[in-house]
C-alpha cells in the first residue's frame, strides 16, 4: 500500500537558529506584532511503499536520521499526511 508521509525537520533544542531569529526581527516591520520563538525547520513530503501505516513512518524515520537531517543538531519526526503527494 502506499503512504503519504511528512517528514519535518527542526534543529535542536538549544543549537541558534539564525534563520528563525532573522525571521522574527522582520515581522514588526511587516506589520506583524505579538510574534516571538520563531524557529524554521525544513518539511519534506513523499509516497512510501510499505505493508502498513507503522512500516511507512518506520521507513521514513529511517530515512530522515540517515539522509534528510543532521542528528547531531536537528531533530525529525514523521507523519502521515492526508493526502498522496503528487
């Protein structure tokens, strides 16, 4: 069967996040107020072949701590989407 799986990756709990923190100095001059912890992260989304919804995530994890992100200074965590990615 085939599963839709959202893979999202984030840096770590205490490593900087240059990107966010840029991000969230930007907001007050766009008009956007009350916005703070601002962290960026990268979502990557796929179709995995797999006998089950656990066998799909398994493989995307698998995937993710191998190929999609740095487990020194990132974390990822998969999910199953609502839809098949196109």
């Amino acid at each position: 069967m085939n599963y839709f799986v959202i893979v999202d990756v984030t840096l770590r709990q205490g490593i900087a996040d240059p990107e966010g923190a840029t991000i969230e100095r930007a907001l007050p001059a766009l008009g956007f107020s009350g916005v703070s912890n601002v962290k960026a992260g990268k979502s990557f989304r796929m179709s995995i072949d797999a006998a089950s919804e656990a066998a799909a995530l398994e493989k995307a994890t698998a995937l993710a701590e191998r190929l999609l992100s740095n487990p020194v200074i990132e974390d990822a965590a998969a999910r199953l989407g609502e839809t098949v990615a196109p």
